[in-house]
C-alpha cells in the first residue's frame, strides 16, 4: 500500500509540473485502445515468470504510466508516456516511451522495444533504427512491426553479434481479464520478435537465433489492462539453455482524464 502511494503522489507531480503542455489534439469522440488525455494513468502489479509460467510473488514491482505531454518527430505529434517502477529498493528514474493513436491503431517509437531486448543475460547491444511503428491494430489481422539488419556489434572484447531481427504483430481475438476486482472484455495481440544470427567468439562462430512473444490486452477506452512478456530459453555459443524469465503486468488502478 505504501508503495502504491508513493507512486501515486509521483504521478501527480509529474503532472503538475507538466500540465502547461497543449493536449493532445486527437479527437476523443470515437473509440481508441490507448487514450490520450494529459493526466490519464495506470498503475500495474508487475510479477516475473518462471520457465512454467509459474508467477514469483516474493517481490513483484509496481509500475506506473503517466500521458505527461506531447512531442513532435520525424514530422508526427504523439504523446509522451512517462513510466515509473517501484520494488523494495524504492522507485527508479522515469522512462519515457511515445505514441499516438489512429483510431483502432497504436503507433510507438522504436524505443518501446527495449524493453523486449531486456531480461537477457548479457546485453546484446541490438540497436533498433529510430522510426515510428504501428503497435497494434484493431482493424487488421496481422501486419510487420520491425525487419532490421544487424550489423556486426561488439558485445564485449573478443564477442560479435550480426544478424537480422524481425517483429510481427498480430490479432489474437478477445479475451476476458480480470483486473481491478472486475472483468474486462479485452482485445489480445501478439508480437512475436525473431532474431536470426550468429556471434563469434575468438575467431570461431556460432549461431545464435531466437524467438520471444508478447502479449498484450487492450480494453476499448481504457488502454492497456494486462501485457505478458514469454519465458524463454536462450543458446549462446552452444552452451547449456539459459532459462529467462517472462513478465506479468496487471492492472491495478487507473485513472482517463476528461
């Protein structure tokens, strides 16, 4: 309870201190999956997932999502979502992460997909090019998020990585997810990010390829209710399988501003 208070009391200053920023121009007549409303959050309970699945519940973080202002690039106005996370150890910095909405389309900049780079043993310094991407679509079946070469990327002294990684999104149908003590009729998408390569080693290489899916619930009006991060396994340099944890984020309480 604490923690959600803290977080609480830094969502309203981030607001505060932003609230000189314009609104986001976006009509709010029609139906979006993300609204855009200056001062709209969500608060979400965000748990890790074993190898089955299987939730920790020892130390699950509390995370946080503020829409603080707007921002304008490569010609296109989105908004700025600023995001916080809370465990035992206190909060972190806020990150920043952009969109905008086209109807039953959401829009991001690549540098959403940290976050699905993340969780991985060393850091495999994949660097996606800066652009705008559609999300998630409402009104398609499925549609291709990234496809990017990866030049050859020095990981650590003596380690190179090259390869190619592609994301593919698609509409997974609508499901029922419980959050905030009610149910809410959800509609589910997949991305599913494919990284095809190899890494060398002191002269000798070896390949390196793998997949990792992740889901995400949306809720007509409200944004994101639930979004699952896969457990995966992942090989390098033909060693035993690394077992990485998956992620679970639930909402917990939210807030759309008028």
């Amino acid at each position: 309870m604490r923690k959600n208070q803290i977080l609480f009391l830094f969502i309203c200053l981030s607001y505060f201190i932003l609230s000189c920023s314009d609104d986001n121009p976006a009509g709010s007549d029609s139906t979006t999956l993300l609204p855009s409303k200056q001062g709209t959050y969500w608060i979400y309970i965000n748990y890790t997932l074993d190898s089955n699945w299987n939730r920790n519940t020892d130390n699950p973080t509390i995370d946080s999502t503020i829409i603080a202002g707007n921002i304008t690039i490569h010609d296109t106005t989105g908004i700025v979502a600023l995001s916080y996370s809370s465990d035992s150890s206190g909060i972190t910095n806020g990150d920043s992460t952009y969109y905008y909405t086209e109807k039953l389309k959401v829009f991001t900049y690549s540098n959403y997909f940290s976050n699905l780079l993340g969780n991985l043993p060393i850091n495999l310094n994949i660097q996606i090019n800066e652009q705008w991407v559609k999300l998630v679509d409402g009104d398609d079946e499925d549609w291709k998020v990234i496809e990017q070469e990866i030049p050859e990327t020095i990981i650590f002294p003596g380690l190179t990585m090259k390869g190619n990684v592609t994301i593919l999104g698609s509409k997974s149908g609508t499901e029922t997810i419980q959050a905030e003590s009610q149910n809410y009729n959800t509609r589910k998408f997949t991305l599913k990010m494919t990284f095809t390569g190899s890494v060398t080693f002191l002269s000798n290489t070896f390949p390196l390829n793998f997949e990792r899916k992740t889901y995400l619930y949306f809720a007509d009006n409200i944004g994101l209710i639930k979004s699952v991060i896969e457990p995966m396994k992942l090989s390098i340099l033909q060693l035993q399988n690394l077992n990485l944890d998956g992620e679970e984020r639930i909402l917990i309480r939210h807030h759309i501003a008028n």
